[in-house]
C-alpha cells in the first residue's frame, strides 16, 4: 500500500524543524511516550532566562501570561468553552489536590480500571491500603467498560477515574458521555485522564458529552511541551475546598476579608499551587506557536497518526512472523496514536530494536510502536525491516 502523499510529504517537511532531536539520524518511534521537541522549543527556554535576568523578581507577571497561552492551548485542544484550567509539574501533584478535596471520610469508595497510568494507579493502590475501598473494574473488553462501571456507582462513591484512551492497549474508551450522565445524576464527580487524547485525536469535550467532567493531562507526550506542562480541567462553577492547597489559590481572595476558615476561589483558583518554574510554559508556549503556523491541528494530527499507522500496518503484513508475536487487528478508528503487538519478548525486543537505531517501548508482553509527526515513511519502513531481523535473527 502506498502511503498517503500529505503526511509523507509534510513528514518530510518537518523533520528539518527538529535539528536538535536529530529526527532524522534515528527512528523515533517513542510519539506515544515522549516526542522531540521542536527547536523553537529551544528559543522558549531562553526567552525565560533572559526574562528572568532583565526582570528578576517582576518576571512573573510576563511568566504568568506565557501560563495563560498554556491554558488556552489546552483548552483550544480540547474544544473546550466552559472549562478552567490549573497548570502542574506533573499529573500526580494535580491528582492530589483532587483526591484531596473528595469527602472520602463519608463515602470511601472510588472507581477505576485495572488499566491506568502509573501515577492514577499508585496513588489508588496506596488509598486502597487505607480505609478507602478502591474498585477496579476490568479495563477490557473496553466496549463494555462504562456499562460496568455504572454497575459499580453507589451511594458509598466519592468519584470515578478513568482514561479516555488506555496507555496500554490505545483503545478509545466508547460512551463516556453515558457515564457522565450517570455520574452526573447520582452527584459523582467524574475525571478522566486525557493524556493519550489530547492532541492526537479530534477529543473534544464539547462532542463527548464531558463538560461537567474534570480532565487531566499533560504536553509531554503528543503536543512535544516537554516536562513540567501538565494540567487539571476544573469545571467552571467548582466549589470543591482541597486539603492539599497551595498559596495562589489566595490570587481569587485577596478582596475578601479574613476569615475563621481557609478560602478558596471557584473553578480552578481552589487547586492552585504554589511558586515554581516557569521556564516549562515558556517552552511550550514557542511550540503552540510553532503548531499553530504549521496548521498542525488535532484534526490535521489525526489523518497523519492514521496514515503512518495504515502504513506501518501494510508494512508488518507484508512479512511473515514468529508465532509469538501477534499483529494488531483493531480498527484505527477504535484506538489512539500508537499500534500494539503483542509478544512475550517485548521487553527484549525493544533492547534489539534499539542497537538498530529504533527507539520504542514495552508494557508487559505489549510492544508499543507509536509515530510522530516527523517520522517519515521510509523511517516507518526501516522500523518494520529492523523488528524483522530483530525477531528472527
């Protein structure tokens, strides 16, 4: 199968953009995990030296304004109008401040899946271990997972937390907009991890059914930010008092009189944290940019990630396989940006792959091959070539 002529070309286009990564010396097939930057990435994390220096202390109303450009990044991502947004190092410091806020003294019951990412799952784990009652649903068969986690909703639940497309597996979670409206009814806040939707499928909250439903996510993966650009979406008219809270939380309250108790803001404002560094929002600030003048939108982003995975699925047909590795089979329209072969001799496999240049991950007998932007066809070829005489050399 030839590959399309638009995400081949522009493919190519763009590997020049990427000089410092050295996208085109290697194969990175990490898109799913961490993509290069692009070298104006490089420009943003000098701008915020340079500011630093010149303003020193009064840097921070032009850092805020670089933070401000985040969140309207996000929430332009994710179709979003109606939603506010907190800005974190990572997810795990943004899930705290959430849990922190549920009345799991009176209803100590949360439900999840037994797919989530490393930072929901250890921190449910550890509350688990407490005298909260942590609930995992089975993450498969995913056609059926919101139906069972209706199942699941009590008077005892403090919430559900879930992802929107599973990190292990990249299968779309179906019918979210059911279980909001569940949720929704019985009172259950809903949150759900993002961090494989945004900006690598047209995931917007709006056509979901999600807008009274808490997000979060990150830009290290598929919108190349890199580290320290995370973020919470807080329904606008949130009322929530989190117990881990941070002094900007203060910003929404200044023109209140002190009172007896802690006072929050609504919306985001109650789970504001506290002084940081913002070169990481400098930094992906020049990247929106960037995006922005290559039209590189989630609908843009969508038919490339499509077109390189058909065409890395043509590829692996083309040749024949050990018993122990299996082909994807599920329909590119059911999963997110990365393809999933199942084997158990991923971890190994990733090792080889790496002598030869390629570079991608494993999740237990998964074996994770996620393109980017910038990964041209013949790299995707040259990717297949090397699993070949990895697996059978």
């Amino acid at each position: 199968m030839k590959p399309n002529r638009d995400w081949q070309d522009r493919a190519r286009d763009l590997q020049k953009h990427y000089r410092r990564f050295k996208v085109d010396e290697r194969i990175l097939l990490t898109g799913h995990s961490h993509q290069a930057w692009p070298d104006v990435a490089f420009d943003g994390q000098m701008e915020a030296i340079e500011d630093a220096a010149r303003f020193v202390d009064d840097k921070w109303s032009v850092a805020f304004e670089k933070a401000d450009r985040v969140r309207a990044g996000y929430a332009r991502m994710l179709g979003d109008i109606s939603g506010e947004y907190v800005l974190g190092t990572n997810t795990q410091e943004l899930l705290v401040r959430w849990l922190s806020a549920l009345p799991l003294d009176m209803k100590p019951k949360l439900i999840t899946t037994d797919g989530e990412f490393h930072s929901m799952r250890r921190l449910l784990d550890r509350l688990n271990e407490t005298s909260v009652e942590v609930v995992k649903v089975a993450a498969n068969p995913v056609g059926t997972l919101v139906e069972r986690i209706i199942d699941e909703l009590d008077e005892r639940t403090s919430a559900v937390m879930l992802s929107g497309v599973l990190f292990q597996t990249g299968r779309v979670v179906p019918m979210l907009n059911e279980l909001e409206d569940a949720t929704n009814d019985r009172g259950i806040p809903l949150l759900v991890d993002a961090y494989h939707a945004v900006n690598v499928l047209p995931w917007y909250l709006p056509e979901l059914g999600l807008e009274q439903a808490f997000i979060v996510g990150g830009g290290y993966k598929y919108c190349q930010f890199g580290e320290g650009n995370c973020f919470l979406r807080v329904p606008k008219e949130n009322d929530w008092r989190p117990v881990v809270t941070g002094w900007f939380a203060e910003f929404a309250t200044l023109h209140q009189s002190p009172g007896s108790e802690v006072q929050y803001g609504n919306g985001r404002w109650a789970f504001e944290g506290s002084t940081y560094d913002p070169t990481s929002h400098y930094r992906a600030s020049a990247v929106l940019d960037f995006f922005e003048q290559q039209t590189l939108t989630p609908e843009v982003l969508y038919a490339h990630y499509k077109g390189q995975q058909q065409h890395l699925i043509s590829l692996l047909r083309e040749k024949d396989w050990p018993d122990h590795l299996t082909l994807p089979t599920d329909e590119l329209d059911t999963i997110g940006g990365f393809l999933v072969l199942k084997t158990a001799k991923a971890a190994d496999i990733v090792q080889g792959l790496r002598q030869e240049g390629v570079f991608t991950d494993s999740r237990g007998d998964s074996l994770r091959l996620g393109p980017a932007p910038y990964v041209t066809a013949e790299q995707l070829k040259q990717a297949v070539d090397a699993l070949h005489r990895v697996v059978t050399g």
